[in-house]
C-alpha cells in the first residue's frame, strides 16, 4: 500500500488572468493567441524552453493536416503561423510526402517542412504581439477551486510554486493533467494498445537527392533487412529536412510498452529512445544511400507521446463520424486526418484516408463535469481510432483557436464557456479566417 505525505502549503499569487492555458504545444500556443486576441489577458505556462511542443522541442519539423489531398482545411490562425515561418525562411513551403512508405502503406501527403529553430522564434514573436505572457520552464501543478468554481493555477517555477488565478483553464497539455486534477472523468484505457513513442533526430551532412533516387522498393528491402538484424525498430526510414536538404530529421525510433503517465516508464523512454538511436545511426551511415557520411546534429529534448488520456467530454467523436462525413451544428474545425495508428507491440503502421474532410464538434472540448474548463489537442473526447485521425498538428492547432476563442468570449463577460452560443464562437473564428464546416472549403490549385 502506498504512504502518503500530506503537505500544507502557503502559495503567492503572482498574477490574475482572464484565461491559463496550460501546455505550449501547437495547440496550446494557439489558443494563447486567439484567447489575447479575443481581448483576454492569458497566460500561458509551458514546461520547456520553446513553444511548438512536438513540432520544435519533440524535432517532428513538419506540420501535417493543413490539407485534404488538395483542398485546404485549415485557415485562421494555423495557417497565419505557417505563411509566417516561410516569410521568415523557415520553410521553403507545403509540398508532397510520402508517409509510410518504407512500411509499404504509402500515403502522400501536403505537408510544411521546416526548421524547427525558425519555428521557435516566429511562436515568440506572435505570442508578443499578440500580448500572450509566456512562463517557460514552468511545469503545471494542479488547479485551484473555490467552491465549485474553478480560481486558477498553481505551478512550479526557478521561484519555487507560484499561483495565478483565472476562471478559465484551457488544457492544453497533451496529457490532460488539469483535467486529471480536478477529477474530470477519462475514456477507460489501463495504457495497453497505446500507440508507442518516438525520439526524433538530425543528422547533417546528409545527401538527400542520393537517397530520394532510390527506387522505394530497395528502400523497402534494406529496412525488412534492419528489421531482422535488430538494428531499425520499425518499418520506416522517415525523415524531413530544412531549407537546403542537407539534413535528415529522423522519426525512426519506436519505443514499445511505455506508459508515458509513468514518471519511470518516462524516464526509461528516454534511455531506450537514445539506445536505438545509436542503432539506427549505424545502420543508415553503413546500408542507406545519402548516410553514408552523416553527423548525429540533435537529439529531441524530449520522448514524442503520441497516446495518453482522452477525456470523457459531452461529445465522443467516433471514427464512424470521421469516415462518414458527419455534420456537426457545433463544428469548430476541420480535420483531414490521415488516420493514422503506429502498432502497439509490432512495426507497422495503419493508414487510411478519411473520404472528405471530418468536422470537429465544440462539445468535445468542454469536460463533461467540471466548468470552466476545456481543452484542445489529442485529449479532446474521441475514441481511440478517432484520435489517431485527429491528432495532427494542423488540427490541434484548429481546435486551439475555437478553445481560446470561446475562453475568452466566457472569460470576458464573466460566464461559463458552456453558456456562450456556439454560434458567437463559430462567427468569431470566422472572421478570423478559420475553417469549420466543409461548404467553406474550395481546391486549392
């Protein structure tokens, strides 16, 4: 039986919002961004160093999902970020890849490249502008109630715990930690059947056009022969580079039976993630074409969880909605999927399309017993198959702007995020430029 240790704690308040966002991912910034816009004074607390979350500090380097086949879905804010990371020469803009391929399930796809270190500053520059106060090396600790009501956050910083009071918390944790603190209910899951994790890295010194010559059916064999030796972990040889195709921003690990809400099981990510690196780089410097000279550059800061908790939230989007094209009235983004499910305990990858773009209702972002409170990401209320689908970063950056857009619309006017008209927040996002409902949409050339 566990001890526990009961502490009693006298906190300073070192600020008072209208709005805390909890997370600095891509959907976390972004709803930071909407909230400041709509008029909120928003704070947002991330545990890094950098915002981006899995795109920057996780070495991901690409954002996925602004685009179904040709058509683009998301707008707003996402796609204000994206035009500004080219402008900035992070990017040399969207272009065609292959998913999947080495797995042979291709799956081609319009994506946006780009150097993460680029990333990392346009994020500062928007958040600025935008009047967002950004606490970095803050790590979330648990949310302050007065009575029933939510009052804030407290969190661990170099001054020790600080607390910030807010009406409005948006989670935007990728592991629903809020949520978890204040006993919001999640989807049944002990952890097993969870996709596996990944640390990416880059390599320098990479000859990328040697290596895209080579037809993808030798690809294909020289990783089945990695496989068998034990020196690849699974069936890829994915990777991205920035603007000068020099380096190769490796998404090659796969790190099996890890429960990511385990602080040993997080820990011990790291360790495996950097051993089959080391595996990895040998194989590719000795068998692939293009590696044979390359430098390990970076390591990811950290472990990219791809699963944890999903909460239970007043709408379950199901991976019957997402393939059927369902029609929400509260819909407040656009996804494009793929659907997209790496396989527990083996090396393959599932993928598959959904047929048009899927809409995204409100309701899956607002927990289904606590006020005050939503979130914005991979933990909104899905089913597991739905959440593969839904994940993507373009998308939660969508699902970020109409969670900090409705935040502030509640914050500002002193109610509930579950008393505003979904149609004020829809007529908010579409002034901004957001994508919501697919008879907005038009083929992009």
């Amino acid at each position: 039986m566990s001890r526990i240790v009961q502490e009693s704690l006298d906190t300073p308040v070192a600020g008072t919002y209208d709005v805390i966002v909890v997370g600095g991912g891509a959907s976390g910034t972004v709803a930071a961004i909407a909230a400041a816009r709509s008029g909120a004074r928003t704070l947002l607390i991330e545990r890094g160093g950098c915002l981006g979350g899995a795109a920057t500090a996780n070495l991901v380097a690409q954002w996925v999902a602004f685009f179904h086949g040709e058509t683009r879905v998301v707008g707003g804010i996402p796609y204000e970020l994206a035009e500004r990371v080219i402008d900035a020469g992070g990017s040399e803009g969207f272009h065609r890849y292959v998913m999947g391929e080495a797995a042979g399930t291709p799956f081609p796809l319009r994506v946006l490249p780009f150097n993460p270190e680029t990333v990392k500053w346009v994020l500062d520059d928007v958040t600025r502008e935008a009047g967002v106060d950004v606490l970095f090396h803050t790590t979330f600790a648990r949310v302050l109630t007065d009575g029933s009501m939510l009052a804030g956050a407290s969190a661990e910083t170099v001054q020790g715990r600080l607390a910030f009071l807010a009406p409005i918390i948006i989670d935007a944790s990728g592991d629903a930690l809020a949520c978890a603190s204040v006993g919001v209910p999640f989807k049944e899951d002990d952890g097993n059947g969870r996709q596996p994790c990944t640390l990416s890295f880059r390599l320098s010194n990479v000859d990328v056009p040697r290596f895209k010559a080579v037809p993808s059916v030798e690809r294909r064999a020289l990783v089945l022969e990695g496989l068998r030796r034990g020196e690849l972990f699974w069936e890829s040889v994915s990777f991205v580079s920035t603007p000068g195709q020099t380096d190769a921003i490796c998404l090659m690990s796969r790190i099996q039976g890890i429960d990511a809400l385990d602080a040993r099981d997080a820990s011990r990510a790291e360790q495996e993630g950097r051993r089959q690196i080391r595996s990895i780089l040998a194989f590719l410097r000795r068998d692939m074409p293009g590696f044979e000279n390359a430098i390990l550059a970076d390591v990811a800061e950290r472990v990219g969880v791809r699963e944890t908790r999903r909460i239970e939230g007043r709408y379950t989007l199901s991976e019957e909605d997402i393939m059927q094209a369902r029609s929400f009235e509260d819909s407040i983004a656009l996804g494009a999927g793929p659907m997209d499910r790496h396989q527990p305990g083996g090396t393959g990858i599932r993928l598959y399309a959904p047929p048009a773009p899927f809409e995204i209702p409100l309701r899956t972002l607002i927990p289904v017993n606590v006020e005050g409170l939503l979130v914005c990401g991979r933990t909104l209320s899905s089913t597991r198959e739905a959440m593969a689908g839904a994940r993507h970063m373009a998308t939660s950056m969508a699902m970020g702007q109409a969670a900090g857009t409705l935040g502030a619309i509640a914050a500002t006017r002193n109610t509930l995020p579950s008393f505003v008209p979904t149609g004020e927040v829809q007529q908010s996002l579409q002034k901004a430029g957001a994508l919501f409902r697919r008879e907005q949409l038009t083929p992009t050339p």
